[in-house]
C-alpha cells in the first residue's frame, strides 16, 4: 500500500478557509469539492478528512487521523493525548465570562453560588476549581449568549473575537479564562515512516510561516549612511549592496520582520534611505 499520512480539517467554519490555505500554501495540491468528506493530495502523501471540529482531537488521539488542524480551545477542552506541534496564527479568539449588562461587576467572586451556561465545562470547571469558586456549570453546545435573558443562568462563558454578539445580546464580557488559536496537533505515537512524512510538512509550514511574516526591503542610500543602514536592516547573513549608475549612490536589499522595518522606518530615513520598497515574500528557507 502507498505510504500516506491522513490530517484531520474543519470541514466548514472559522477554520476551514485559513486552513486549506495554509496547506495550499504548502504547495500541496487537492481536490475540496463540495460536500466532500475525505480527499487525497495528488502531489503530497497526505489525506484529507473534513470534519467537526469538535471530533478532530479525538480522531487524531484514536490514531484514525495523523494530524490534525484545531483551535487550542478544542484541544483543552476534549482533553485528549494528543502532541501540539505548532501553533499556526489564526482563528485567535478567547473565552471569556460574561453577564447581563445592567449587573455591577464585582470579581470572580461575583459567580460564588450562581450558574454558568457554556459549551466548554472542562476549560471553565478548571478555571473555577483554580478560584476557589463554586458555581453550577450547565453544558449547552450552542447559542449560550441567550442563556441569562431567557432564565438558564446568571453569567455564560463563551468564545468572544470582538465581542459584538455579547453585546447585541446584553452582556458584559468580565473575565478572560483562555486564550486559543488555530495548532496543528498530531497522535502520539505515529510510526516513524510517518514521522518522516509530518516532518516535510512541518518544514513546509515553517517556511510559509517565515516568509508572511518578513519583508523583502529594497532602498538606494547614499555610500556614506551604508554603515547605519545596515546596522538598521542586518538581514538573514547581511544585506546586499548594489552601485547605482549615480555615483556615490548604493542600493541596499535586505530581509527582516515587518516589526523591525516599522520600528526602524524613521532611523532609516534620518539616515539617508530613499525610495524605500517593501516587498512580500511566498516562502522563506533558512
Ligand atoms: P463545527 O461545525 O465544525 O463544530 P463550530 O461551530 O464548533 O464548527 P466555529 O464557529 O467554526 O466552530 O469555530 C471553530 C473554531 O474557530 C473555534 O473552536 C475557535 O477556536 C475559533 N473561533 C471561534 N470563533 C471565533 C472568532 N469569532 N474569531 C476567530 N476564531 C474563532
Ligand atoms: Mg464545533
């Protein structure tokens, strides 16, 4: 039998779309038709199962996936054996608790005896265990935001990005209990054919990564400011000094983090640069 490895996605919601980008990215080639469950990569050994999220921890810790890409929230949350390989930058959100609007905020003590409607009681009946608080956790696994206007309880915990849906629904968010984004997470015991497999992966990720986040920067200088330029956009060995065809002029081609270039753009200028480019950059090896 062909040797190849099977990654566990959302099949539709927050995470699918930056996930299937990610791999593309990847240079890894598949077909995602509508309404297909499973796929396979015609230029990579790896398979493609289109799941709930919800499901995807435990396929991957039952060894039914290899790998595969969920929110931290999930991971913690379904408490699997699973290994976090990395965390991949997107579908950042947290879970918060929060309560009617109008209700004076006074701590964590504030839930001391009250009820708490959520879809993540592990995460929350860990947070309160480690408050000392006790209060009545009732599991809900979808729309909690409705839970204290209609009675159920006195505060939710939920996922909240911007926190536009606590308040169309007249809450306050008041504490922070987790922080999540997107990981790629894999079985503990994977063979190590495939091991082989996840590690070109991984490798190929970590180039994508690299390169969104660092910037090709290309300048002209005047040849006496090239000693501070350079000390201002080192690069990944050092950068690259063109001559202009105008005497006493260089230009100056260098790789550094979209951070470093905001944080040194006016040192840069004092300095002398000009016709400064920023360039983006697919894939970045090093
Ligand atoms: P499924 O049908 O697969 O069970 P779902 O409704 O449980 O989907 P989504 O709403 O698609 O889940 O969210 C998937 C994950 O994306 C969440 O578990 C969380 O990690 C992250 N997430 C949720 N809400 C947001 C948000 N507003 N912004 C960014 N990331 C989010
Ligand atoms: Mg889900």
């Amino acid at each position: 039998m062909e040797q190849i490895i099977r990654i566990a996605v959302q099949k539709s919601g927050r995470l699918s779309e930056d996930s299937l980008s990610l791999i593309k990215e990847c240079g890894i080639k598949f077909y995602n038709g509508t309404g297909k469950l499973k796929s396979t990569s015609t230029n990579f050994p790896i398979e493609f199962l289109f799941l709930r999220d919800d499901d995807i921890p435990g396929y991957v810790s039952d060894g039914v996936a290899d790998l595969g890409i969920v929110g931290e929230n999930e991971v913690t949350e379904k408490n699997k054996e699973v290994l976090t390989l990395k965390k991949l930058g997107f579908s950042k959100c947290r879970l918060s608790l929060a309560i009617p609007k109008g209700e004076e905020y006074s701590g964590i003590e504030y839930f001391q005896g009250k009820n708490i409607a959520t879809s993540y009681p592990k995460i929350l009946g860990d947070f309160l265990n480690l408050k000392k608080i006790d209060a009545a956790i009732h599991e809900i696994s979808g729309s909690v935001e409705i839970a204290p206007s209609i009675g159920l309880a006195e505060g939710i915990c939920d996922i909240v990005s911007s926190g536009s849906t606590l308040m169309m629904n007249g809450l306050k968010e008041v504490e922070e209990i987790f922080k999540s984004e997107a990981v790629l997470i894999a079985n503990n015991h994977l063979a190590e054919w495939k091991k082989v497999i996840v590690d070109k992966l991984l490798f190929r990720m970590n180039a994508v990564q690299k390169g969104r986040s660092s910037k090709y920067v290309l300048l002209n200088a005047p040849n006496e400011s090239l000693e501070k330029i350079i000390s201002l956009i080192p690069g990944m060995r050092s950068p690259t000094i063109l001559p202009l065809a105008q005497p006493g002029w260089s230009s100056v081609h260098s790789v550094l983090s979209e951070d470093q270039f905001w944080e040194n753009i006016e040192e840069l200028r004092a300095a002398g640069a000009e016709g400064i480019l920023v360039v983006p950059i697919e894939k970045m090896v090093i």
